[in-house]
C-alpha cells in the first residue's frame, strides 16, 4: 500500500496537472459542461482569464466558449470525472450540463391599443433609438420588414458587428438589422456525442441566416417595418408591422433547425448581446415540461440577471406547455415572463358531415379547395392502434384511407407531419381533432392537403357519427380570414400556467399578448408548414406559440423605453402589468380556451397587455439588484449559490428577508395547509409615482370567498418631495372555510386609483394551499 505522504504527493501533481486526468479518463463520454468560476481567484501570472482557464482547467481546443460578462467561467468539453475533479476547485462556483432548450413556437399592434396618431407609438418615435437583442435562429435579412429606409443613423453607443458565415455577409446588416452573429460551439459538441449535427446547404446555414423561420417570425413581431399587402397566401391580408417599427435589431443565432439551443451557447449569446449594447433582449426558449431547475443552475436565469442588473428589459416565453397548471417556465423574477392569447381574428374552417351536421374549426390551408365534395370519412383509431390514431409516420394503410377524409388525433407529432402522412397513404383531406389535454384550444396550420382543426368536443361528435353510419362522408368548406371575433383575448389553451413550480412567492406568467395565429415575416429556406418536403415560399407565415407573445412585450418594452429613457426593468414590466387588462372586447372576464370558463392570474397574469395605458401607469413598482439579492437570501440561497447568479460577492442582511416582501407588482399568498384556523401574511410594496406630482390615491380590495385582505395605509399622497411610499397588504384565510377552485387557489386584487378615472394600478393577489414536504 502507497504511504499517505506519496498519495499526497500524487493527488498534487494530478491537480496540478490537469490534463493527465483528461487522458487518465479519455475512455469515458464527453459532453459539454459549464463552470462557473470566482474571477477573483484568478492568479495574477496570467494575463487574461482564458490562459487561466486553458492552464488550470482544460486543453485550449476543449474550450467552447469564454463568459465575462453576465457570467464568469468557461464551457468545455469533458468527462464526468474531469468535471468533477474542476468542481473541487477551490476557484469554481459551480459546475453544471449543458442542456438542451426549445423554442416556444398585422393586426396584433392594433390589438394591443397602438394607434397611429397618438399615444405611445408617436410618444416614443415608434423605438427609433432602442436596440432590440433577439436570441433565436437567425433572421432572413432580406425581408421587407428589415428594410432601413428612412432610418437614421446606427446608435452611436452600438458596438456590436454583422459576422459573415454561410450566405450571409456584413452587407445584410443595415441601419435596420444592425448586428446578427451565431454561436454554435455548444451545439457542435454535442453533435461530436451523437447529437444532432448543423449541416451545411439548404437544410441549415452556418451563420446568422434563418433556415428554420422562427427567428425571422419572432424579429419581425418585434420590430418590423411597415409592409404593405401583406399575407400568407391570401389569409391574414393588410399591412404587416412589428410592435416598434424603428427599433433596431441585433440577432443572435442560438437555436438550430430540427436540434434545438443549447445552454452554453445561448449564455455566450447573453454575454454578447450585453456586451453590444442592446436595451432589450427577446428570448422565446425555455424548457418544454414546467419543470425548471434553481436559478444558480439555469443559464437563462443566470444570463437574464447580468443583463437586466445592467438596466436591460429581458422577455421571455412562458412556454406551450399549458393547459395544466405549473407548466410555466422562465420563473426568475428579473424575467417578464409573457403567456399568449388570442386577438379577434380566425381562420374558420367548416366540416360539414354527410348527416348534415357542421362543426366549426380553423385552418390555413390555401391549395385548392374541395368544393363541397363529399368523400368517404375514415378514423384509423378505430383500430386501436395508437400510431395510427396519431397519424405517425408510416403508420397509415393506403387500402384503408385513400382517397378518404382522415380523422387524426392530436398529439406525439407535428400537427402538419399527420397531414403529410394522410397525404403519402393517398388520402384527400383530414380533420385534426383534439384531446383532453388540449380541450378546445386551436390554432391554424398551414397544410400541405385540405384540412381542419377541431376541438375535443366536435372531435367526440364526428367519430361518433363515424360509429353510426356504415358509410359516413364528410367534406371541409374554408371561409378565408374573419375579423372583429368576440370574445377576444382568450387565453391560449397551450400557454404555460401558473403555479410556480419553483417559487411560490411569485406569479408567473407576468401577464399574455397575442400569442395565436400571429402573421409576420418568414424564411425563403423552407414553406410555411415547416416541413422539409413543402416546396412553398411565402414572405409571411402565420405562427402560434408564446414564442409569438414575447416578441410582443420585447417591443412594447422597446416603446417605453424610448419613451421613459430612465426607467429600469422592473419600472417597465411594472407600467405593463399594473395596466393590463383582465376584461375581452365584451367588457366580460378574460375566458379560457382550454375550457371556456373564466380564465385567472394563473393563466394570464395581471393580464393582457395594454399599450394604450402602459406609456402613463401612474405608479410603478421598481426593483433594485440589492433587493434581488435580498431576495435569494429570502428564499434560502446561500452566498456562494447567490454569486453564480450576481457574480459579485453577495452579502445577505442578518435579519433574513422575507421572499414575499420582493417588490413585485403581483402577489402570491401560499399558507401551509397543515395548519389550522386562521392565518395571516404580512406582504411590503412600495410605489413610485410618475404621474401627476401631487396625486393622492385610495385603493380598492376585491378579497375572494373565504379570505380577507386589508391594506395600510388606504390613501397614498404624493407630493413634489414624496415620491415614494410604502404600503402593507395583510392577507388571511382560515383553511376550513377556504373553497378552492380547480387549480388549487383563490384569486383577488388590490386597485390604486387616482379618483379621476386616468390611472388606475392593479395587482392580482393569488392565495394557495400548498403541501409541506
């Protein structure tokens, strides 16, 4: 047996050594981890922190990225081991996987109460002077929407660059698109490990040019110029425009067609981005199941501090996860996370049974039509199979569905993909039908055959008539595009919801936009299904998604910036939130596409956004860093976990705070549903007036059934010297009385108003039960 003093000797010259341990350990699985490294650890010998790094912790060709900015540290490809050997570097924070994220796949400006002539569009000379960071994949940079005419010249403060790859050259930057670059370091190693491989040619570009088309869809929803004659072969016709038509763009290609975004790549982004000089950064990626890891250990989270910390506004999707409660993702409370809804206008669809009956759905399907001809009516589920009830590739039978309408099933695959099957097996159309998880929730699809989406009800009912008949036909009439649709917004079947999974102490989403059926530009690489095999181009798609509702807020976000040069973040999310409204176009509740009952704060937030109001909130809730940090604290953060976040030093007050005292603009009441009778929780805000110099405010309490909310004081007055003041909202329910609805919470608000009618500041209050582990 070696002596302690030679296995001493040993483990310091493995140390000292690391790259014996990467041969040591070469027959293990490399895979790409990110290693988040205390900057103030770094030996002054070294010049930069890359020598650092190449010297004590990886071969230089093993590194993929460097992190300065939002982020200190590096990512690298390595062994299991050699990553945990980096862990117990007295120097490193933390070491985590890199992981793989997804994209969360006009009118809409209108919708939102922009008008032309007045308010914040004219206030905020429509975003000239904003830059807008979108991290997504890529842009087409020739569209209409990115046109530069009549612009002025690129802000001075800009430092960012056009970076040159595969079809794409410093010559498709203009004073429009101002900056595009693509990271792909991340992604490419995980190719290197049997992921999937960025590939040159038509499929995928190497470079910041959109093969996929979300990311040209997402950027022009921002901030696309005014088009006009506008539409998606002949659905959605007008003038197409993005939120802020003169705001800047800058592009940073981070997720790639048919593979996805990766955690390191999409950090090497935000660093960047911050770097450049953008004023808002648009993120629609997240995770796809609800589930979200704690902020110390998600680069978004990590990514959006740095910026927002810098005075960046950072939107984010909420995810398509949804009907089903805690399906929201991007949680950190920097973020503005953004749920979708709908806007009042359809695509309708008609499926006309050969008993006469009609059921109403929606598509965008645009080839030529069926003209009321009945054909045989077919259900491959009926099998039992469930891949054929799916759809799924290759499993449909010619001799069962040829020259037949197919009934589909939702679910497992590409909307569009079912249709391409039905359409190799020799079918003439299909009827695409929901099931419980999506309920009633449509969204139009432009398919490559004749067909229509409908949901589980209709559904029910044609297989039902199917049942009946030995020769049931059926045949689907497209109306084209109808506007002035009530009620409007719904909230969107598939947008993420509430609980917050990860923290209880904030409601998220933050508030909805529109988010259904939204028309903006497109790619030329690939037709508007999205399907490899569509050989159809078209300047403008038409999406679904909240990948489509962040881009909404991103350029609202841009407006007030223009308009409120010194507004913070939180400032900006405040002034959206506190003036969104909860109301449709019938003056009636906000209702649920899932169900078609009243939506809640757990689907919508504070609301849908209102533009139209946000420019003059009255008063907002701001939110300093030092009282995010005091929010780590709060919820049990310990200092080394705070600083992978905030990379400085955290120090957390003696006193620990309370999480729920963060000065949000919603509030989130959880009690224990272990204890008995009545219990109570005090909740800080402070206000900001940035309305009326001398303005006084009384509020108003809507407390639901079974619980009484009180707020000190009732009046706030401002003065030219009083700015600022605080309130307590006291919240208590007693468990036995407390009547739930089916998400498992009660929902009231508390109003602000300044007695005229002109400002009106609103906070959702959400009270919930919740299980002690």
């Amino acid at each position: 047996m070696a002596s302690p003093i030679l296995l001493f000797l040993f483990s310091i010259f493995l140390y000292s050594f690391p790259h014996l341990i990467q041969s040591l350990s070469a027959d293990q699985t490399v895979q790409t981890f990110i290693i988040r490294v205390d900057s103030q650890s770094k030996p002054s010998v070294f010049p930069t922190q890359y020598h650092w790094y190449a010297s004590e912790f990886a071969d230089p060709p093993r590194i993929l990225h460097t992190y300065d900015t939002v982020f200190h540290g590096f990512s690298a490809s390595l062994t299991q081991s050699e990553a945990d050997t980096i862990g117990k570097n007295p120097s490193v924070l933390a070491v985590f996987e890199d992981r793989r994220r997804e994209l969360h796949t006009t009118r809409s400006p209108q919708f939102l109460g922009l008008r032309n002539q007045r308010g914040l569009w004219s206030d905020s000379d429509y975003g000239s002077d904003v830059i807008i960071g979108l991290l997504d994949t890529g842009i087409w940079p020739e569209r209409r929407s990115f046109s530069d005419r009549n612009l002025g010249p690129v802000p001075s403060r800009w430092k960012g660059a056009c970076q040159a790859g595969e079809k794409f050259t410093v010559q498709n930057c203009n004073r429009k698109l101002i900056g595009a670059k693509f990271f792909s370091k991340g992604h490419d190693a995980s190719a290197s490990v049997g992921g999937p491989m960025v590939s040159n040619g038509t499929v995928e570009y190497r470079s910041p040019r959109d093969a996929d088309g979300h990311g040209t869809h997402t950027a022009s929803t921002a901030a696309g110029r005014y088009v006009f004659q506008a539409n998606m072969s002949g659905y959605a016709s007008g003038i197409a425009k993005g939120v802020a038509p003169k705001a800047r763009l800058a592009v940073y290609k981070v997720c790639w067609k048919n593979s996805g975004c990766f955690d390191s790549d999409i950090l090497s982004a935000f660093d960047a981005a911050v770097k450049d000089g953008v004023d808002v950064i648009s993120i629609s990626i997240g995770g796809s199941d609800g589930v979200s890891s704690p902020y110390y250990l998600d680069p978004i989270a990590i990514g959006s501090y740095g910026a927002v910390s810098r005075g960046i506004f950072v939107s984010s999707s909420a995810g398509n996860g949804g009907p089903d409660v805690m399906t929201v993702t991007n949680l950190a409370p920097w973020l503005t996370t953004v749920g979708a809804g709908t806007i009042d206008r359809n695509f309708p669809a008609v499926i006309k049974l050969g008993n006469g009956k009609q059921f109403s759905g929606v598509s965008l399907y645009a080839g030529a039509p069926i003209h009321g001809k009945m054909y045989p009516l077919v259900y491959p589920g009926k099998s039992g199979v469930l891949a054929a009830s799916l759809c799924m590739e290759n499993s449909l039978d010619p001799n069962v569905v040829r020259g037949k309408i197919v009934i589909c099933d939702r679910g497992s695959s590409a909307r569009v993909a079912k249709g391409l099957e039905v359409k190799k097996a020799g079918g003439v159309g299909m009827i695409l039908a929901n099931g419980m998880s999506a309920g009633e929730g449509l969204v139009g699809d432009a398919h490559i055959l004749p067909a229509c989406s409908i949901g589980v009800n209709e559904g029910d009912l044609v297989k039902k008539y199917l049942s009946s008949t030995p020769n049931p036909t059926a045949t689907i009439d497209f109306q084209g595009t109808l506007l002035g649709i009530k009620p409007a917004p719904i909230v969107a079947s598939f947008s993420g919801r509430g609980l917050n999974g990860l923290d209880p102490n904030i409601l998220k989403p933050d508030l909805i936009a529109p988010g259904v059926n939204i028309l903006a530009a497109w790619t030329d690489a690939i037709g508007p299904s999205g399907l490899d095999s569509d050989t159809r181009r078209t300047e403008f798609s038409i999406l679904s998604g909240t990948s489509m509702a962040c881009p909404h807020v991103s350029g609202a976000a841009a407006l007030l910036k223009s308009a409120h040069p010194n507004w913070s973040p939180a400032m900006i999310r405040s002034a959206l939130m506190t003036t969104a409204n909860v109301l449709d176009n019938r003056n009636q509740p906000m209702m649920d596409e899932a169900n078609g009952k009243p939506s809640t704060p757990y689907g919508f937030g504070a609301g849908h956004v209102n533009l139209g109001q946000a420019m003059d909130p009255g008063l907002v809730y701001d939110i300093t860093n030092v009282d995010y940090v005091n929010f780590l604290c709060g919820v049990g953060y310990g200092l080394k976990e705070i600083q992978i976040i905030t990379k400085s030093v955290a120090r957390c007050p003696r006193k620990k705070p309370l999480a729920e005292n963060l000065n949000y603009p919603s509030i989130a009441a959880w009690f224990s549903s272990a204890k008995v009778g009545a219990i109570s929780k005090n909740f800080l805000r402070t206000v900001t007036n940035v309305g009326e110099v001398n303005a006084v405010y009384t509020v108003k309490v809507e407390s639901p059934k079974g619980v009484t909310i009180v707020v000190k004081p009732t009046k706030l007055a401002f003065t030219a010297a009083v700015k600022k003041l605080s309130y307590v909202v006291t919240v208590t329910t007693d468990s036995k009385n407390l009547v739930l609805d089916d998400s498992g919470a009660v929902f009231g608000s508390i109003s602000w108003s300044d007695g005229v009618g002109k400002h009106v500041v609103r906070s959702p209050i959400v009270v919930t039960l919740l299980t002690p582990l």
